[in-house]
C-alpha cells in the first residue's frame, strides 16, 4: 500500500490507524486528515519519538496493511 490510498481513504484508515497509534484521539485524527507529516508529527508529540522513528513506523505500517 502507499500513502495515496490511505490520503484518499483516510475516513476508512483512521481506525487502524488509531489500532496501532492508541495514544492518538479522534479528535488528532480529524486534524490529520489523511496527511502523513501531521501524522508523524502526532506520533512524535504523543509517543516522545524522533521524527526519523515516527517516520519508519509509519512505513513499516503501510507494509503491513
């Protein structure tokens, strides 16, 4: 999967998204909008992670999904 589907499906992707990032509210979700800077941004304020890790993690998502 790349990150076109999940922008263009984000209402569809927001619950899986927020299975694997817990600490992000519906409400973060709604801000994110499908944009994935702003959901590395969101991981890196919630989870305490460098920009680097929040980046690969959503990469490694996108592999598993």
């Amino acid at each position: 999967m790349n990150w076109n589907q999940v922008e263009g499906s984000w209402e569809q992707f927001k619950g899986k998204v927020q299975t694997e990032w817990g600490r992000l509210t519906g409400d973060d979700l709604d801000v994110i909008r499908g944009d994935r800077k702003q959901l590395a941004g969101k991981i890196q304020e919630r989870y305490g992670r460098a920009q680097e890790t929040a980046e690969r993690e959503i990469d490694d998502w996108l592999t598993r999904n």
